[in-house]
C-alpha cells in the first residue's frame, strides 16, 4: 500500500471496523501511543486515506425492504452527456451506489426503496425519464449474503 506505514495500515483496519473508537481506543489496539495515533490518524484524513466517517444503517430496520440493482443503457445522445445522467441520479437518495461501465450497459446502480411497488414507482417516474435512458434492467436482491464496507487492507 502506497505511503503506509504498518501502523497506519492498522489504524485504518480498526476504523473500518469502527470509526466510534476513541483515538485512545485505536492506540491501544495499534500498538502505540496516544498523540503518535492522533498524528496518523490526522494525516489519513489531509491526505484522503479516510474521506468520511459513518455510522452503517440496517436498511430494513428503517423500513427500506426492497434492494435493487439497476443495469441502464444510454442511447447514443445520452452516452455524449454522461454527466448530465451522473448529475441527475446523484440527486437521487434512493441510489446508493452508481458505477460507470464497460460493456454493453452504461451504468449499474444499486438502489433501495420502501418496497416493490416504491420501486416501481421511483422507475416508471423518475429513472426512466431521465434524459437518453434507452434501457434499464432491473434485478431485485432476495437477500443479503455479505455486505460490508471494509476494504481488505495487508
């Protein structure tokens, strides 16, 4: 890993794991003391290793039941305005994750919604308006095998 010492490999394990710890908390378990943690940890943060602390939401727990995949085709005047479709599904708080890619699809988004038919609602009102949309192909999680946020870090 470029530009990490060992310690900082650790400290980011640990935050993956739970970025509620105290700075005491992350020394203890890295092996290090107090201010020298702090520092590493300082410097992840200026330099973008970390770019956001979050608390992970049981989606289902507040009512969001339906997760989707959506694969969507441009046609070829959507295609030459990519950041105009990227702008519009970054307002979307139903797409949790939109990927740019290579094949015959343009886009897969990961999607959640209170359920089926909010989905369906979501699609025929708002996805599949936007502008240069020629296909969406939509498939519907059935449950979940392994979610996680944590990166494999050596």
């Amino acid at each position: 890993m470029t530009g990490l010492d060992p310690f900082e490999v650790k400290i980011l394990r640990e935050l993956q794991r739970d970025a509620g710890l105290t700075t005491a908390e992350i020394a203890e378990r890295v092996g290090l003391s107090q201010s020298p943690c702090w520092r590493r940890i300082d410097r992840l943060q200026r330099e973008g290793y970390i770019r956001k602390r979050v608390a992970v939401v049981d989606r289902r727990k507040v009512g969001l039941n339906a997760h989707v995949f959506a694969q969507v085709k441009l046609n070829a005047h959507g295609r030459a305005n990519l950041d105009e479709f990227s702008e519009a599904i970054r307002a979307f708080p139903e797409v949790l994750d939109a990927y740019v890619l290579m094949g015959s699809m343009d886009f897969m988004l990961r999607i959640v919604a209170k359920d089926i038919d909010a989905y369906e609602r979501f699609f025929f009102d708002q996805l599949s308006k936007l502008p240069g949309v020629q296909e969406i192909n939509s498939t519907v999680a059935l449950s979940e095998i392994k979610s996680t946020t944590e990166l494999p870090l050596r």
